[in-house]
C-alpha cells in the first residue's frame, strides 16, 4: 500500500476501509477509515494528494496502528552486500540509499598532471608478478629470457603495498592462472607461448621442477615469495594478456564502488598495459606507477608504453609521489 509523511513521521497506509459505525458529527454518512503503520518510504507527495482526495469524497480519519509501526522500526537492520554499494535490510525496511565512504582525497603529482583523487573510490591491481614471470625456475626462464627486469618491481612494491592497505586501498592480485583442461585457451593464445608446437607451453609441466606453466594451484603461477598476500587482499585468475576478459574483475570494482585504479606488475607493454588500457575503456581512471612495473621487452617497448599512456590512457607516477600525497593529506 501507499505511504506519506505527515509531522516529520513516515507512515504506510496498509488499508482503506468504509466504516458505517464511524460516522460524523454533522452528517450521516458513513466515514473512511485509513489504517496505517510507521514505515520509511519516498512517495509522501503521491499519497498526500491521495488522502487530500479521500478527504473530498469521504469522512475521513486515521487510525495509527502504533504497535505494529514500532515493532518493525525496532527491528534491527542488517547489511547485504560490500560498502558503498550495501543495503541495510530488515522484514519491513529495505535502506538502498548506499551510503558513500568517508573521502579519502590526496593531491598526487604525474607527469602530465597534478591529480586530485579520493583513495576511498581506488584500488591497485598488481599483474603476473608471478614465479613463472619473475622467478629464475620458472617459465620465462626456461625458455631462455633474463628475469632481472621482472624482479625491478619488487622492492617498491614491498614498501607500497602495507601503506596501500593501512589507508584501506585493496589489493587486488591479478594473475595468470589457467584452467588445468585448457578449455577455454585458444589455439592462438597457446601459439603465443608454444610458437613451434613441441616446446613447454601452456599448462606444459617445466622440466626443472614439473610446475604447470600458468596452472591456476600451481607453483609455476604463484605470487613469488618476496610479496606475502595478505587475508584482506582480493585475488583473481586471468586468462588473456588483459585481466578484463573472461574474469570477474569489472563486477569487484564496481562492487567495492572503485573508479581509480594504480597499475603494478609486468609486463609493463603487454598485460598491464592490455589491462590499463581495458580500464579506460570502461571508464576508470588509469595510474602507472612507473617504479612498480617493469618489462623484458626492448626498451623502445618501454617508452612507447610510456608515452601511450600519458597521451591516451592516463597518467603516469611513482611510488615516492604517492607516499608524498597520503603523507602531506589532511585526513591521516
């Protein structure tokens, strides 16, 4: 049933009934009786004018059902769902105002620009700094590529990532972590990383330590050692050079109401670059931190994606400029 408000109380009208035992004082026609409970609502002005018109055809009075309105405002709410994007629930309210988070804003310096940003609404996705990528032992090594570049972002990372968390940033591990069937790689994916067909590819067992390369469980696509995850971390499987594709990583953004997202990992011109790009794709705001990725590319590869993002994809900053911005915040 309809709801209004009247003397700063919210009430729902649970019924509208004809009684001929209520009558008026100056005629005898039978009068409406209008029971209703107290209830939150956002329809005051329709039923307003709903009673105004019951009033013009009938007698008319109200009969609060006192009891059953405070029952129902004295049951307790309950949350369902991540903050911001939660409703407080019970059997007679539904609250879906979502309510935001207190801002967390810094003024952040990059390259092209000085940043106003509110670290309550960001999150840092941290790419494929996994054994397979970074690890002497694991895939990339084995096929002959010198992982020094890979392990650059390590250091910083282990004194980013606890100031990330203290202020409430969350964690986001995005590795590649494959299915053990394969089923949804295709031959163009495996072609990547077994071009000659009869090398150690994709979900193949590396010789050194039978690791499966890229295999969601295994050692081979572990975070390395060196970057403990945390409980509070969030972690997500990839399966494409962007981390956006076939995975649940849009749906946790928008849950956590997240719209600016730093980048870590490597590559710097492949995956995270592919995901940056995705990013901004889907409108979110896009921050490379420059000392917390790294690639095995050629440098020219290193500078192109530089100037990529900077020109077309978003900005470009490092870890002693962030540390600066929470520092120097008003809020801390």
């Amino acid at each position: 049933m309809p709801e209004f408000r009247r003397n700063g109380i919210n009430y729902s009208v649970t019924s509208v009934t004809s009684a001929t035992s209520v009558t008026s004082a100056t005629s005898a026609t039978p009068a409406t009786s209008v029971f209703f409970s107290l209830s939150p609502h956002r329809q005051g002005r329709y039923i307003l004018t709903l009673i105004k018109q019951l009033k013009s055809q009938h007698h008319f009075k109200l009969q609060s059902k006192n009891n059953v309105g405070c029952q129902n405002m004295n049951l307790p709410l309950r949350k369902l769902g991540l903050a911001p994007n939660a409703w407080s629930v019970n059997q007679a309210i539904a609250d879906i105002t979502r309510p935001p988070k207190i801002p967390q804003t810094i003024i952040l310096t990059t390259e092209t620009k000085i940043l106003h940003l509110d670290l309550a609404k960001a999150a840092i996705l941290v790419i494929d700094m996994q054994n397979d990528f970074c690890h002497p032992d694991g895939w990339l090594a084995h096929i002959g590529v010198d992982v020094t570049p890979t392990r650059k972002p390590i250091e910083p990372l282990q004194k980013l990532l606890p100031v990330l968390r203290a202020v409430g940033v969350p964690v986001i591990w995005l590795n590649w972590g494959n299915r053990p069937d394969l089923l949804n790689i295709s031959p163009g994916l495996l072609h990547v990383y077994n071009p000659t067909g009869d090398g150690v590819g994709l979900g193949d067992r590396l010789p050194k330590n039978g690791a499966k390369v890229l295999t969601a469980g295994s050692w081979a696509a572990a975070v390395v050692d060196e970057l403990p995850q945390q409980p509070e971390d969030i972690r997500i499987d990839k399966y494409r050079m962007s981390g956006f594709w076939d995975t649940p990583l849009d749906s946790i953004l928008r849950n956590l109401g997240k719209t600016t997202i730093f980048f870590a990992g490597v590559n710097a011109d492949q995956c995270v670059l592919t995901t940056l790009c995705d990013a901004n794709f889907l409108g979110y705001d896009c921050i490379f931190i420059q000392d917390c990725t790294a690639t095995t590319s050629p440098e020219y590869c290193w500078l192109a994606t530089l100037y990529n993002i900077k020109q077309c994809f978003g900005f470009v900053t490092e870890t002693s400029e962030i540390f600066t911005a929470i520092n120097n915040s008003n809020w801390q």
